[in-house]
C-alpha cells in the first residue's frame, strides 16, 4: 500500500479549498464523473495535454488581444471582437479567447517533408508550426493602408502545378496585394517561399510584417535584427527570414510601444529590437511607385543545413499514376485534386490529419487517410504508414495512439486487411503475429457476457471518437471490434487456419452480442434505430453506430436498424444539408456528413448526392474543410483548419460513386450525379485498386439517353461479377 494512502489527503485538500473560497475539487470530479459511465480511462493524459497547451494559448490571448485591439491581428481575431460582424463572440466571463469563428487555414508543403507551412484566409503566412507568422501590408504615401487582415472581402484560391500553392488577392481604396506562397526545393532543402506583388495608383512601400501571431493567436517574438545587407531577419537568434532586396526602411517595436504597424511613417529607422515579454514586431519597407507592380520574393529556410537533402521537384512522381477524376463539375473536380494533394502532404511517414492543431497521430483518422491512400493508388505511401503501426503495439497486443480508445485495434486490422485485399498481396510475414496479437486483445477486452445487463459481453465504457459523448459502452467501439476479428479471420486463413476459425467464430458470436444489445434498444427506444450506445436516447452521438454500414459493411445495405438511424439523423440533426455535431463540436461536419451519404449510396438512395453537394458548397476556396464548420460564419469552429480526414472522406466518396465492392461483386458508376450525364464529354475515373484488381471506367453521354459506360481492369485473378448502376439522367 503507498504510504499516500496513510495520510488524510482528500481531507487536507477539501480544508485547504473551502478556507480560501474553492469548491471541493474531489468532489466536483467525482460529480463530473457521475455522468459518464465507469471506465478505467476517464480521458487520455494526450488529450488532456492538448488541451491544456491549448486553452493556455487561450489564456495569452485573453490577457493580449482584448486590450489591444488598435493592433493589426490575424482575420480570425480581427473578424470574432468586431462586434458588427456575424463571427463576434461575446468575451464576457470567458477565462480563454480562441478562435471559434474562422479556424481556417490550407497547408502546404513537399512530399515527404515534415515541415508543414499554413496560410490563412487573408495570406497570413505561418512558416513554422505553432510560431509566428509573416504578413503583407500595402502603405500608400498619403497614409492609406491595406491591411488584408482588415478586408471584409478577398479572393484565395489553391493551384497545384509544381505543388500546391496558396494564392491570395486583396484590395481596397486603389491598392491591391498579391502573395502566393509555397514550399519550393533550393539546393536539396525545402523552403518556404512567399512571393508577394503590390500595385498602387499612388506611391507608397510594401511592407512585410513580422507578426507574434498566428490563427491560433499569440505566439511569440522575443528578437527581431536586420541584417547588415538589409535583406534579412533573424529571429530569437535562430530562425532567418531573406528578402529578394534589401529594405529600404524598417522599423521595430515592442509590447510597451505598441504594434509596429502605427510606427511606419516614422523618420527613425531601427535595424534591432527586444521584448521581454515576447510582442516584439518589425516591418520591413520597400518601395512602390505609382502604377507599377512591384515584386518581392521572401524566403524561409525551413530545416538547416544538417537534414537530409531531399529530390527537387517531386510532385509529378509522386501523384503519377494514382486514381484521376474527369468530370464536367469543376467544384468536384478541384476538391478531389485537392484532396489527393492534402493526403500526400500529411502522409510523410505517419498520417496525421492536420498541419497544425492535429498533427499528431491517432489510429482512428490513420485508417481512413490510409484507405483513401489505398483507394487513390497511393499505395506505397499506405504501405509506409501501415509500417509504423507495429512499434506501437503493446505487448498485450493494444494498438495505442491514445489510452482508452478501444477503436483502434478493430481499425488497424480492418486497414491491413483492406490494404493486402487492394493490393492482391499475402498478409507479410512480419504482420503475423501483431495480427494475432491485435485479435486476441479484442477477445480479451470484452466484458464478461454473464451479467444480466445490455452492455454484457462488449467492450468497455471508454471516451472513443470523444466527440460522441461522455464515457460509455459505444457500439463504435463494438462494431470496430467485430470487423477487426474478421480481417484477422481472413488475413490468417492462409498462414494459420487454427487461429483464422477461432477469430471468426469470435466474431460471429460478437455481433450475436451486439444483436441483443441493439435489440434491448429498439424494446426501449420503441424503433430500430441504433443509439450511440445501450444507454444512450436516438440523439447526434449516434452517428457513431452508422460505422456497421460504413466503412465496416457488417450489415446489408437496406439493414432497418442502419437506415431508422440514418432518417433520424437527416430529421434531428442536419442544418444547411450538412449532418450538425452538437456534442463538442458544435460545428457542421464534412467527414461525418459523407458517411452518412455513404450509407444512402449503398442503400440506392438518391438523396445522398444532396448530401455531397452539400458538403462541397462547404469547402474552402482553396478546397478544405475545418473539422467543424460555423453554422453562421461557415469558418471552422473546432479542430484543425485543413482537415485531412475530411479531404479522404471526398476521395473515398468520389471512388465509391464510380466503383465500389458489395459482397462479391463490383457495383459500377452507382453515384455518378444525374447532370454530369447532360454533356457530351467522357467522364472517367482510375486506375482505381479494388479487392478484385485495379479498374479504370469511362462513361461517354450519349444525346439520346443511351450513356456508354466502359472498363478496363487488371485483376488480381479471375475478373469479378459487375453490376453497372449509372442512374437515369435528368431531361
């Protein structure tokens, strides 16, 4: 027994609060655990990590912005304390202010490269992860200033050729900016790169700012010098800024003196600058003439000259031969080029779904980003990622990301199976025994299926995709278990029979488990719908239960209980088409909204094209979707600004429209929208992997309503029974 147990703690620290004024701590977490059911995780050290280092940027925040506001902020900060604007969130008694409102951002970046650039929708550029940011201001001489922070309208867009890059137009009062950044290769190190031209009609200096923020908020600036040429910064001593010329002015100031921007007229002109308290900002001058354009090239270094040189221009190699889109709709079309280019940049080894807030690895959004890989042709980027896996396997077999997601097992064998059935491959001999491992640790983690109770023989209570509520015992959870007891059956049938039988009969009985739980809930929901868990009421969180039709397909297409819980989230739970998360979120959610449009699209429901429309009139203008979106502002409002499960959700979705396995048999050009039949172009879509092999379709619309639909595939052995379902177009 620790020698803690001896001492009175719980009553010292209960004295110790009251006499200064404090509820009981706990006692108030024992009443915050009242609300969830018992688990032996109650949240992940990870999360709550995350948390804490966000909220304490928060905190900053709420310390900084709020009596500053005469500084020139981020658009996020710039939009949410405008008390005029439709983003405006009251501050009140908030301990913390972040953003809410526009969490919105597009990476960019190199295959292969780590190192992840973000830019906002101003052209704010953010070089390095969670650092400060670069920005470009125009200065007229008469005093006019475009500030694109400021602009309630500007034009972004995404180009990929050569690699994504970021293009922002902003203009007001006769002046216009134009920045595009980048990550270019220089010399075999990869830089990030923004190329920023202004126009006047009057004469006056493009300014590039140094900003302690970025659209998280502060982040910040102790040291800012000038070089001596006056082409470059140094920053803290260790990071470098290059300008294509040398500044012609150039200020700095610090917190005490306020932000550098209501210094730029002034005569003095500083080359260093300190703040102890880390707002130190700079700007940097060069001159406009009236009617000219004039260009300025900046340059970050984003590794040093010790990392590993990497391949100049790598693009082209990289997306060469994976599955294309050619379709009549431009909006389809740029989202799923998009797409694609989001999924390489996040997959350098690992995936991670996002450039900023989530980067960082989970098992859950692995093996989505990782079949979207797989479905794109991507597959030895999938392959790399699927070898990471192992090293975090425990030896109990738990596959862990994060403590208490009981997901993830079922997940990452469902993947490796998906990924040996694409690829016509047999399970590597290195994968056996995780495999088994990974299958045994389901069986073992399951509850014991004696007590008379409807959550007898599933997996634990635990948080799983968080956003589904408070702990409890989630069919998610269980449904993962039973697909991943199945991908072990198949993966093992070849190398070991023994343990290939007892996985499957394991999973027979699973879901015999879950039958009779789901069954206690239809007697006391009265309806067949499947709550997020036994003792859940039919609300939000149940999207997670939609996992048994999608990706899963452990039911029928047209399953009652899978289609009752479809109509209930399309009655109780959608706002502007797109499914709406009330549980943490708070936000419409793209990736969510797409599986359930997956389940329709099985169950030839045409209501499921609404559903994807819906969510590309939700992307961004440079083709990204935050993780929650605003209802009002349709600015990100949680999560990541550049969510990378979101961009697999449009690859996996534009795939299943043209090709998808069912059963044994291959369904053809299901989901392919009525109106893209109205034209006379040929629409095509590969190579595409399947379990059958790799297929390439081509739909050729005729005038006369006799569309011609094509294929051509390369199978693993014997081609496959198809199906095409190409949907009668519109007249």
């Amino acid at each position: 027994m620790s020698w803690l147990n001896w001492l009175p703690w719980r009553y010292l620290v209960k004295r110790v609060a009251y006499r200064h004024g404090f509820l009981d701590p706990i006692a108030l977490l024992g009443k915050l655990h009242s609300f969830a059911q018992p688990s032996e995780v109650g949240e992940p050290i990870e999360l709550l990590r995350a948390g804490v280092v966000f909220h304490a940027r928060g905190l900053i925040n709420s310390r900084v912005i709020q009596h500053n506001l005469d500084w020139v902020w981020p658009y996020w900060v710039e939009r949410q304390f405008d008390p005029q604007d439709v983003a405006f969130i009251p501050r009140a008694f908030s301990i913390t202010h972040i953003n809410l409102s526009n969490r919105n951002w597009t990476a960019i970046g190199q295959p292969d490269v780590d190192e992840l650039p973000i830019v906002d929708p101003r052209g704010l550029l953010t070089p390095f992860h969670d650092a400060w940011s670069l920005d470009a201001w125009l200065l007229a001489d008469d005093g006019r200033c475009l500030l694109p922070s400021r602009c309630k309208t500007a034009r972004q867009r995404q180009e990929f050729e050569g690699g994504p890059s970021v293009i922002t137009d902003s203009g007001q009062d006769g002046l216009a900016l134009t920045s595009r950044s980048r990550v270019v290769v220089d010399n075999g190190r990869p830089v990030c790169e923004m190329v920023v031209t202004a126009r006047a009609e009057a004469s006056g200096s493009l300014v590039i700012a140094l900003r302690p923020a970025n659209p998280e908020g502060v982040s910040f600036i102790n040291k800012i010098q000038l070089s001596g040429q006056r082409d470059a910064w140094t920053v803290d001593g260790k990071q470098a800024v290059f300008f294509s010329r040398p500044a012609e002015r150039h200020h700095v100031s610090n917190y005490r003196q306020g932000d550098v921007h209501i210094h730029l007229q002034n005569d003095e002109d500083q080359t260093e600058g300190q703040c102890d308290v880390g707002m130190a900002t700079a700007a940097a001058l060069f001159r406009v003439e009236a009617g000219e354009d004039s260009e300025l090239r900046i340059t970050v270094p984003l590794q040093d000259e010790l990392a590993p040189a990497i391949a100049p221009d790598s693009w082209p190699g990289t997306l060469e031969g994976c599955a294309r889109l050619e379709c009549p709709d431009e909006d389809w079309q740029f989202l799923y080029d998009a797409a694609l280019n989001s999924l390489v940049l996040h997959s350098p080894e690992d995936v991670y779904p996002g450039p900023y807030t989530y980067k960082r690895f989970w098992f859950r959004d692995a093996a989505f980003i990782v079949h979207a890989l797989l479905c794109a042709g991507l597959t030895d980027r999938a392959e790399r990622a699927l070898y990471q896996f192992p090293a975090r396997q425990l030896k109990n077999g738990y596959f862990r990301s994060q403590e208490g997601e009981w997901d993830a097992n079922g997940e990452v064998l469902w993947i490796l199976r998906r990924f040996h059935e694409l690829t016509g491959r047999p399970l590597h001999r290195e994968w056996h025994e995780p495999v088994r491992k990974g299958a045994r640790w389901i069986e073992k983690k399951r509850l014991s299926d004696s007590d008379d109770v409807p959550h007898a023989g599933l997996l634990p209570a635990g948080f799983s995709a968080e956003h589904l509520g408070p702990n409890d015992y989630y069919y998610w959870d269980d449904f993962w278990g039973i697909a991943g007891l199945k991908a072990a059956q198949a993966l093992l049938a070849p190398v070991d029979r023994e343990n290939s039988e007892h996985f499957g009969a394991g999973a027979r009985e699973f879901s015999q488990t879950v039958d009779r739980s789901l069954a206690t809930c239809e007697k006391r929901l009265n309806r067949p719908g499947m709550p997020a868990s036994p003792y859940r009421r039919m609300d939000a969180g149940a999207i997670g239960s939609l996992a048994m039709g999608y990706p899963t397909q452990l039911c029928e297409p047209t399953d009652p209980r899978l289609l009752d819980s479809v109509e209930f989230l399309l009655e109780k739970c959608f706002v502007k088409g797109a499914f709406y998360q009330d549980m943490i979120h708070s936000g419409l959610n793209a990736y969510l909204t797409l599986h359930v449009a997956q389940v329709l699209l099985r169950a030839e429901d045409p209501r499921f094209l609404e559903l994807v429309d819906a969510v590309a009139g939700l992307a961004s203008p440079t083709g990204q979707w935050p993780e929650a979106i605003h209802p009002a502002t349709e600015g990100g409002c949680m999560g990541d600004g550049h969510h990378v499960w979101a961009s697999a959700e449009w690859v996996l979705m534009v795939r299943n429209c043209f090709v998808r396995e069912e059963g044994g048999r291959l369904i053809l050009c299901a989901g392919i929208p009525p109106r893209w039949l109205q034209q006379e172009e040929p629409i095509r879509f590969g190579p595409a992997p399947t379990s059958f092999g790799v297929v390439s379709i081509t739909v050729t619309p005729q005038p006369g309503g006799e569309h011609r639909v094509t294929w051509e595939g390369k199978w693993h052995k014997d081609e496959p029974e198809i199906e095409v379902r190409l949907p009668e177009s519109d007249c």
